[in-house]
C-alpha cells in the first residue's frame, strides 16, 4: 500500500477506506450479524461470502444507512457514520447494487443514472422552476455525465432513453452498476453482481470490476456466491455464517480454511 | 438535415395546442355575457385545475396518497375570512387596511390587498403541509392516507366549530357553520376592485393567470431534479433513499408545494364565493379533487387538467342544470322517482370513477410511466390466450 498518502488517513485502522468495529444487529432475539469487525484498504477489491443466510446482506444495509447497527461502530474513510442515514452515507462516497435489482423501473435509463447524482446536484425548488442558468447548465452537465457514465458500463445509442423495465436483465444489471457510479463513489458495494449471469458474462463483469478499480480508483465490497469470481478477483476474503465472521484472509487461505469448507458442505459425519 | 427539420417541426408542434388552448381561454370571456352562469362555470372549473394540479403533486409525482387535501381549501379560505372581512371587527379600533380600495377602508376589521392574501394563503398552506408531512413520514401507501384524512376532518372540525375558540380577547377563530361574509371583492394594484355582481370577467382572467402560474410550476418541477427524486421515491423508498435522496426532505417539499397551490386556489375560490363557509371543508371536497386526479391520470399535468375541467362541468353543469332539469327530470318523475340528481352527486361520481377503472384505468390523458405501470409486468396476455 504505497499509495495511502493520497487518502485521508485520519484515525482509521492503518488508513482504511472502510472499518468496522464489532458490528451487531439483532431483530428482536435473532442475531442477524455478530460482532463482526472488518478493515478495507484503499483501492482494493474485497469479499464477502457465506452461504445463504449468513448475513452479508444486513451487513451491507448497516453500511449504507439502511438498518442501524445494535451494537459497534462503522468508520468511513475515517469518519464515523454509524447510524447515519443512507442519503448522506452515499452523499459521502458510498454506493451500492442490491441483489435484486431495484430500479426505479418506469424511468428510463439515462434518468435512473440521473438520480443517482442526486446528491452531487445542487438545484433547488425555486432554482428548478425559474431554471436558471446555473440550474440549467447543470442539469446539461449531469444528463452529459450520465449518458458518459452509462456508456462506460456499456450502454449505448438507443438503450439510454429506453425504460428501465424493457432493457434485458443483464442491462438491468450494467444500469445498477452505471446509477451507484453516478454519485462518484469512493466505495461500491456490490450485492451478488453476477446472480443470474452466464459464466461469460460474469468474466466481463470480472474484468469490469478490475478496470473500475483501476481507471475510477473505487474501492469495491463484493458479496458473491460465484466462487470462480470470488477468488478469481479478489485480495482478502472475509467469510460468514450465522451471522459471525468464521474466517478471512487472501482467496488461498480461504480455499484452504476448514471451517469454510464445512460451513458451506456440511460437516462430514462422523 | 431532413430528420433535423422533423426535429424542429416536432419541437415546434409541442407548443401548438397548449398555446392555441391557453389563447382560446383567455379570449373565450368576449363571447359570453359579463355575467354569465357559463363564465361562472368556467371559473370554477378553473379554480379546480389548481387545486387539481396541487394534489397531483403530491399523490401523482410523489405518491404520497393525500386524502385531506380540503384543509389547503380551508385554510386558503380562511386566510381571505380574517384578513379581507369584517370577521375581526374590533380589531385596532378602525381596522387596519393594506392597499385596498376607498370603499373597503371604511369598513372595520383586516383589510389586506389580494395579493397580499394569496402570499399568506401560500405560506400558511406550505407549513401547514410540512406539518401534516411529519407524522406520515414513518408511513407507507395506505397508512398515509388515514393520517392526512384525519388532518382534514380535524381542519373541518376545527373550523365549523370556531366560534366557540376565541383568540386574544373574543377573536373567535371563525364564524362556525354560518358563513365568514361577506369578504372583500379582490382587489389588485393599478386595477379597479372587482364586483362579481356586475362583471366575472376579471375573476375569470385572475384565476387563469393563477392557473396558468400554477401550470408553469408544475412543468418546470417535473422536468428536474426534485421531480426525479419524487418519481424515484414514488418507484422504490429504498432504492432511492441509497442513491442518494433525502427522504424527509423531498417528502416534506412535496406535501408544501401541493399544499401552497391548494391555499392559492382556495383563497381565490374564498374571494370568489365572497364568503368563507365551514360547511364546504368536508372530507367529500377531498375525494372530489382526487376523483379528478384519478380520472384525468395520475401523474399527468395534462390529464389532470381535463379531469378537473370534466368533473366540474358534471357537478356544476350536468347534474343541476341537465339532468334535474327540463325532459331528464320530467322523465325521472313520469317514473314516480322523487329524488334530485344533486342529492346522489357522490353515487354518479362513484360510477364514473368505476366506468373508468374498468375501461380505461390509466385516466383520460394516462402519463407514460403510469401507463407502463398498468399495462406491463400483468398478466393480460395469458388471460387473453385462455378467452
């Protein structure tokens, strides 16, 4: 990590982008996550895995705002944003898919992308109905960016002003990945990105996830069943089940970790 | 450059109807009478396509379903019953006027000059809306609507029994299930005040330009940042809440801006009966403002426009000048029926609002979000194959 002198490193552990501290959620007496601490480093690309119901995704809906943690701290690029509300997570360089898509499906695609910078927009009610031309132009600017950003994740020409309900699932998915980019994140949190792909489809997504890394410098979160994905792309792996981190290290240590290997096949009889 | 001209025409078509519509409405006075049950129609239906355009805001953009929407009327009407009546008689010896005519300052009481009133009546109306925003903010779909119900039967209440509240010494807070009259004629600067008595036609001109104000807003908020936030909103709470949108806030800025355009049309509609009546501030009113929404299409500016202007001309023209009236109304007795079609308003708006669920539930005029909302992702199509 030689490049941590770009990042502000304030108190976070050895200048993480993201730390958590011993994070809990419980819904009532069900412990959905427990005390799970994890530390991501700049410009890295990190997984999360388990198998279903471990889980990863209320872990991801604590780190964006969605549910507040019973217990534990959480520290993005060394501000506390525990508990804070989702807007103003994201407004601070957060971003996320969901595992099922949701998007907003009767606007069109170059509009979901809009909304997605909406809290790098400044317009207000009463600049929006005089349309100034401060509004005005960065209403341009932001239609120019969106169309920019949807065409990096590889959507061109008509499919831009096509609603979101009539493009293909694999364009859903691209739109998803293009509406989380919009807000310039710092950190993308990826939900199952390749449910419902074909291997092919889930190397370009691979690929794509390296050349966002490398070209817009995001550091990606990644929960993923894929496991050719998984240790195909990532450098450090953290494992759940039940709620409780269970192993972490780099995909060979995983590969290797007996409590992995049984917690997803089962123990072996004895 | 062929597809470049098409472009330019097509541009250049949009504005066609909308300007030709906008300039037929404004000439259509010379053609009536200036006193004129016609004129007097239109003005309402007028008043309506704001009140309309405000609660489309609000349960169209934003889907936030508003079935109290009376309280903007009341409060917008109330804002002309205490500031442009004698209701505060005592107030400051002589009363205290504020730009308005020679007559009018010699009446005691609050006198203040119209536009004055429609800035109060937006103000108020856009607290107010924030207000009755707070306590829905934790709420969804149909949850919303019993709180802002509420809302508008406490508003009602609150009015039609204000004579018994009183206020700093014996100002009572309305004149109860009598009405506040009569108000002031409206009064604008550099025009003479207006007697709708004698002339409605600058009553008519003064609401379309409110109308066509309130049309302008509408527009221009769709088309921006807001108005995405609110469709997004509207799509998916979540999704949008992690993309960035503050949900408080652009909820809140939903529920003020359709509130301040149902005050403005209030204080107008107020000015205009030249009476504020509590009796009007029913829960029917609000049903009656949502039933034009959903019959011109929910979402669309422009359907909600001729919803407004179809049902007014049924509940002021077609109920009680066709149908209790004349062959319809002899007929209805030869049959030995004794009631009046104004008596059953409520049930034929009932079977319009039904007639255009089943045939045609997208509204008049459908906005192509809802339209896709309707029509896709049902299963119409294997219905079809089994008929």
């Amino acid at each position: 990590m030689s490049d941590t002198s770009t990042t502000n490193a304030g108190p976070t552990l050895d200048g993480a982008v993201l730390a958590t501290e011993h994070v809990t959620k419980a819904f009532g007496g069900l412990v959905a996550v427990s005390d799970i601490s994890i530390s991501v480093a700049p410009r890295s690309i990190v997984s999360i895995i388990g198998p279903n119901g471990a889980g990863k995704t209320t872990f991801f809906n604590m780190l964006t705002g969605l549910y507040k943690p019973t217990a534990g701290r959480i520290r993005f690029d060394g501000t506390d944003v525990t508990g804070k509300r989702p807007d103003i997570i994201t407004s601070m360089g957060v971003a996320r898919t969901f595992q099922n898509i949701r998007l907003f499906s009767t606007m069109t695609a170059l509009e979901n992308v809009m909304v997605g910078e909406h809290s790098r927009m400044r317009a207000g009610l009463f600049g929006s109905i005089l349309r100034t031309p401060a509004v005005r132009r960065e209403e341009r600017e932001v239609r120019e960016r969106a169309r920019e950003t949807l065409d990096y994740v590889g959507l061109s020409g008509s499919q831009v002003d096509t609603l979101a309900i009539n493009l293909s699932y694999g364009d859903q998915r691209r739109v998803e990945i293009a509406r989380a980019l919009a807000s310039t994140p710092q950190l993308l949190l990826l939900d199952e990105p390749t449910a419902g792909m074909n291997p092919q489809e889930s190397d370009r997504l691979k690929e794509f996830m390296q050349r966002l890394r490398e070209e817009r410098e995001v550091t990606i979160l990644l929960i993923e069943h894929d496991m050719k994905v998984v240790m195909g792309v990532s450098e450090h792996i953290t494992v759940l089940d039940h709620g409780e981190k269970i192993a972490e290290g780099d995909p060979q240590d995983i590969r290797n970790n007996e409590r992995v290997i049984e917690a997803y096949l089962g123990k072996q009889a004895e | 450059m062929t597809a470049l001209r098409g472009l330019r025409k097509a541009r250049w078509a949009k504005y066609v109807l909308p300007v030709t519509a906008v300039v037929a409405a404004a000439l259509l006075p010379f053609f009536r009478p200036p006193l004129d049950g016609f004129l007097d129609d239109c003005i309402l239906a007028l008043i309506f396509v704001a009140m309309a355009l405000g609660l489309n805001l609000i349960v169209g953009f934003a889907g936030l379903l508003d079935l109290g929407y009376v309280a903007f009327y009341a409060f917008g009407a109330t804002a002309v019953g205490w500031w442009a009546s004698n209701h505060f008689g005592g107030f400051n010896g002589d009363g205290l006027h504020i730009g308005v005519s020679s007559f009018t300052e010699s009446q005691p009481g609050i006198h203040v000059n119209f536009l004055l009133l429609l800035i109060g009546a937006i103000l108020i109306c856009a607290l107010a809306g924030a207000i009755i925003g707070l306590p829905t903010l934790r709420l969804r779909g149909d949850y919303i609507a019993i709180v802002t119900l509420a809302f508008g039967e406490i508003v009602g209440r609150f009015m039609q029994n204000g004579d018994e509240v009183t206020v700093f010494n014996d100002y009572a807070l309305s004149n109860g299930r009598e009405s506040i009259a009569p108000v002031d004629q409206i009064d604008l600067p550099f025009l003479d005040q207006f007697d709708s008595a004698l002339n409605l036609r600058p009553y008519y001109w003064t609401m379309l330009g409110i109308v066509l104000v309130v049309l302008f807003v509408n527009l221009r908020v769709r088309d921006s940042r807001l108005g995405r936030a609110w469709v997004a909103l509207r799509e998916d709470e979540v999704a949008a809440a992690s993309m960035g949108v503050p949900l408080v806030k652009t909820k809140l800025t939903a529920y003020a801006v359709g509130g301040a355009i149902g005050g403005l049309a209030g204080c107008f509609y107020g000015a205009y009966l030249g009476s504020v009546n509590a009796n009007q501030f029913q829960f029917g009113f609000s049903i009656l403002i949502l039933a034009m929404v959903i019959l011109g299409g929910l979402g669309s500016i422009w359907g909600v426009v001729l919803g407004a202007i179809a049902l007014t001309f049924v509940n002021y023209r077609l109920i009680p000048d066709v149908l209790d009236q004349g062959a319809v109304n002899d007929l209805k007795n030869d049959l030995g029926l004794s009631f009046t079609f104004s008596e059953v308003a409520f049930g034929i708006f009932g079977f319009v609002l039904v007639l255009m669920m089943v045939m045609r539930p997208q509204g008049l005029l459908p906005e192509r979000r809802r339209q896709i909302e309707l029509t896709e992702g049902t299963e119409e199509s294997v219905f079809e194959a089994r008929i």
